[in-house]
C-alpha cells in the first residue's frame, strides 16, 4: 500500500520538495490514487497514495499533526489499528481521520521508537519531528515493505523503490562487487544493507533507524524469533501442535480482511492458498473473489494448475477468476517486469507475478496470498538432509543445496575485475548459521530462510510485481506471531509427509484431501524455464548490448557457451543459468547503469 520517499539534509542546505516530486512520481504504481509533499527546513517527503483504508481526503500523505509537532509517510497497513486507536483515544489522544497511519503517527508520540513493538502488520515509515529535526525510519519484522536508503555526508534519501532514489540523482550507482557474489551465488538473495548498487543500501528487517539532524544514525533491532524448543510446550502432542497452528493461521487471516476496500485471495491451487480460502469461508466470508493464472504448457511441463485452485474454488463458493495467458505475452512482459524490480531477481515467477496482478488489479485492491509457508513451515527440499547433520555441519549441507553456485566457481564465470576478494555469501551463512537461538541445523535454515532469503527473494518479488499495479498483497503465514509459533514447532514435525508435515495434517477435514496430498507444484512459466524464440532473442540482446560489452561483467567465453547451448545449464534451483546471467544485464541496463 502506497510508496514513500523523503530527503534530509546536514549541510545546512533546505530539503527540495522537487527533489520528493520526482521520486513520487518515480513509484507512482505503488500508489495510483493520489500523491503529496510535504517540506519543512531540512526534511521533506512525499507519498503516493493506494486508498485501502479511510478513503477519504483526510487519510492522505504526507500526514501532519501540527498539535503533535510530527509528521509522517507510511507504506502497508496495521491491522490492529482500530484497537490501538481506542487505547491511545483512552489515553487522551483525538483523531482526525479513520487512517491507520494516523494510528501510527500518535503511536510514536506515546511509545517513542518502541512503538513498533504495538504493530502487528507490513510497514516502512518515516516520522520526523518538528522541534528535534530527528526522523525515525522502521521497517516491518518480516521485511514485507521494503526501505532503500541513499546517505551521503550531506544528506539521506530515502524511498520504497531502487528506481525513486535513482531519479533524484547524485546516486553512486557502481556494482558492489560483493553483493554481485551474493546474486550469483546464493539465489540472486542479496541480504541487507546492500544492494547491487554501492549507493544504495536497504534498511533490515526488524529495525528502527534514529537519524539525528548532524547525520548520526543508530539502529536498532525489535524482533529476533527463536527456533528453539519452548518448555511451556514440552508436553504437547503432535496433534496439540496442529491446533495451535491453524489457530494462529486463522487469527492471522482474520487480520488480513481489515480493509475498507474488497480483499481477494491469489488461488494456486497449493495446500496453502487453499488453507487461507478454507479459514475465510469458515469465518463466513461471503463473495470472496479468488484468481489463480496459468501458461501454455511445454512439452510435458503443464503451465498451470487449474485443476485444484477449480476445486477448491467450487467447494468453497467462490467467485472465482481463471486467468490464462499465452505465450505471446510472455515476451513484451519481460522488460516491464524487469522495469518493476527494485533489484534483479532471478525467479521465473517474477513474470508470472507481474501478470497476474495486471488483472487481478482490474478486480480488486487487497488480495491475500499463500507465501511464506514454505520457509516457515519446512516445504523445501532442503530441508530434509539437514535433519541428520550435525548443527555445526549444517552450513554445507546448506549451501550445496540452494547455492547456485560455490563462491570459488565465480572466477569461471565473472571477469577477473568483477571478483569480490573474499566468499562474503560462506562467511555469511556461516555467521548466521552460529548465532544462537536456533537448536537444531533444520532450526537453522529456516531461521535463515524465514529472516533472510524470504525477504530478499520471494517477498520483494510479490510486493515488487503486485505494487507495480497498485496490488496489495497480505500474507497471513508471515504474521509475526505465527512465524514465532511456528519457530517453536519440533522440526520433525515440520518435516513430516514430505515436507510442511504439521500443516498438511492440520488441514485434514479443512481443504479437500487432493490438494493435500497431491505433488508439490511451483508457479509455472514453461516459456520461460526453457529459453528459445523471442525469449531467447530477449536475453541474449541484453548479454550482447554494447553497454553489457563495455560492462564486461561476464566471462565472454562462457557466454558464448552459453548461447550456444541456452538450456543446457541450470542452478540447483532449477533456474536457468543463461536467464541468471541476462537478467542482471537487463536490470542494469534499464535503470541506466554504465
């Protein structure tokens, strides 16, 4: 819901709301429905606007409470708002407006930074305060709204897109060369503060940003859940487990109906999605509008999964949306898609996503999505190995798994220039693999995976393609309650039944039998898994534009191998080598990086 951007200045210079203007106007997709700057000295912001809740003029940003010396822009949605204002109301607060951002604003005067700990919900703010010329920067505990930051000696931006701070200019815009070896090596998953371009940094998850009118900052970090066994539960049974489970499952997708708009629920026809459905329809949800999407199938790749989400969709009532799309398309896609990432990710489903929330969009505004259950509850592959490793061994067994590649075999693959001096994606797991609060090497990964890869890799890549249309998407299974109930979860009950075992059993007598036990599917483009035609063409136009030659990223000779032979090589994840490869080129290349 919605893009925010901002300035502050150090040098004594005035903050230039044009400045905010074209960085507004830089996102404007994530917030079609109107937009503002507000300046004052040294800070300005700006917002653009999706009205999902208070649709009136009085829920607009940037939000000014001239009483409270505060303003703000906030991007997502507290569902817990209502409740939060008839405390604060008890406590003396009046309001001017039926907005959760206005919530949030009169959070922050009565708790301070600590207010975030009140927040169930997605969110990145800014609040700066009038009289202090302190601003505070938040970011949500799963990372589900994203927060770039652009800061210099002179000054710090701040927007919701790459794309925003870009436009404001004065952006150092050369490769990391470390996080190049994150994206070719650990799944295109670049963790923060960096990002692709050394400019650009992103806030963590799970932090406040205190930044002071000299430049000083210090963050601090609210959330750390622990994948470790709960004595209070020592004795609770696997089916005890199953309870509690879609308890908080079906507390968190209560939550996600808070709108003053429609909320519909992306379909794929997955034990997850369905789940989400079923608990709607228990709570006696009416009308519920439900979209899955589907490719042309290749070979004996089938490209869509109509078959169950039309099954759950009929034993639930409800009104569902088919949407199928031909590969002609697929190709004209690409390239807005790439436009509509804030980083390059690698995933074929970026396309499909884009697609599907360009009509989706047509329908509604909200939409409730599966996502997350996978690296919360213990869906992957990987997961499974890791149950009779050693928990100090765990980090290998890891690495070989979802690695695409090892760090040592990027010297095969990039320019001599383009190699980082040191394996900065081992050290990484390694380190996050040593911290406590995690008992076991399954424990581990998905600690990693629930804190890390997800935020970097599948919910940048939803909130990046929904947002592009002006899409909210919710996603109950990374309620922050619900990931700490699930950390807690004994591992082989998570991994039970081929994976996500504690919740396939949970829905027993939920969500129809075949869709629990039939094989795990992943959102299929098969146009684009196997690369030849006008995809294809695509790619190898972006390997061979004169700015990727100048560039030189790559090893030419491996290119040319590649091209050669474009579906030869893929990555342990299935993903194609050659696709890898182009799509950063073309991330680069649109945003006009040299």
């Amino acid at each position: 819901m919605c893009g925010i951007a901002g300035e502050i200045r150090f040098d004594g210079a005035t903050a230039d709301p044009g400045t905010i203007h074209r960085m507004t106007c830089a996102q404007s997709g994530r917030g079609p429905d109107g937009s503002g700057v507000w300046a004052q000295g040294a800070v300005a912001m700006g917002h653009c606007r999706l009205k999902i809740v208070d649709l009136s003029p009085s829920g607009g940003q940037p939000m000014v409470d001239s009483r409270l010396g505060l303003s703000i822009v906030f991007n997502g949605m507290i569902y817990n708002y209502r409740q939060l204002r008839e405390e604060l109301r008890g406590m003396g607060y009046e309001f001017f407006s039926t907005s959760d951002t206005e919530v949030a604003l009169k959070a922050y005067h009565r708790w301070g930074r600590e207010c975030v700990y009140h927040f169930h919900g997605m969110f990145a703010f800014a609040i700066t305060e009038h009289t202090s010329g302190r601003t505070v920067l938040a970011r949500d505990r799963l990372g589900i709204k994203p927060l770039y930051v652009d800061h210099t000696g002179a000054r710090l931006r701040f927007a919701s897109t790459v794309q925003a701070l870009l436009a404001a200019g004065d952006v150092d815009t050369s490769i990391d060369r470390t996080a190049l070896s994150y994206y070719l090596t650990f799944h295109s998953v670049v963790p923060a503060p960096r990002t692709i371009l050394k400019g650009v940094r992103k806030m963590p998850p799970a932090t406040v940003r205190t930044i002071e009118p000299d430049g000083s900052a210090s963050d601090h970090e609210y959330w750390n859940p622990q994948f470790t066994r709960d004595e209070d539960r020592s004795d609770w049974s696997a089916q005890d487990w199953q309870d509690g489970l879609v308890e908080k499952l079906r507390t968190a997708v209560k939550r996600r109906m808070v709108a003053d708009v429609p909320v519909g629920v992306l379909l794929s026809g997955g034990i997850d999605s369905s789940l989400v459905v079923a608990l709607l329809a228990e709570s006696g949800q009416e009308d519920l509008q439900t979209f899955s999407i589907g490719f042309e199938s290749r070979g004996e790749e089938s490209g869509d999964e109509f078959e169950f989400s039309s099954r759950v969709a009929r034993r639930f009532g409800t009104d569902h949306h088919q949407i199928a799309i031909d590969d002609a398309r697929l190709v004209p896609a690409i390239d807005r898609t790439v436009a509509a990432m804030s980083e390059p990710m690698i995933s074929h489903d970026c396309v499909a996503f884009y697609l599907l929330s360009e009509e989706v969009s047509k329908h509604v505004k909200v939409v409730q999505s599966g996502q997350g259950a996978d690296e919360v509850l213990g869906g992957y592959h990987w997961y499974p190995p890791l149950a009779d490793v050693a928990r100090d061994d765990a980090r290998q067994t890891y690495s070989e798994a979802f690695f695409d590649r090892p760090w040592s075999r990027l010297a095969k693959v990039l320019s001599p220039e383009w190699m980082a001096t040191h394996d900065a994606p081992t050290a990484f797991i390694e380190r996050h693999f040593g911290r406590p609060g995690a008992e076991t090497a399954v424990d581990a990964a998905l600690r990693t995976d629930s804190t890390v890869m997800l935020v970097d890799d599948p919910v940048k890549r939803v909130d990046n393609m929904t947002m592009a249309w002006g899409l909210e998407a919710r996603v109950p299974f990374l309620d922050h309650e619900l990931v700490e109930f699930a950390g807690r979860i004994p591992p082989e009950l998570k991994l039970a039944d081929g994976g996500k075992g504690v919740l396939k059993r949970a829905a027993r007598g939920i969500v129809p039998d075949e869709v629990i036990d039939r094989k795990k599917g992943y959102f299929p483009v098969p146009a684009i898994r196997t690369l030849e035609g006008g995809t294809l063409d695509r790619v190898e136009a972006a390997l061979t534009d004169p700015a990727a030659v100048r560039r030189g990223l790559y090893n030419s000779e491996v290119v040319e191998s590649l091209l050669a032979d474009p579906n030869r090589h893929h990555t342990p994840l299935r993903s194609n080598v050659l696709w890898q490869l182009g799509l950063l080129e073309m991330w680069l290349q649109e945003n006009g990086i040299s």
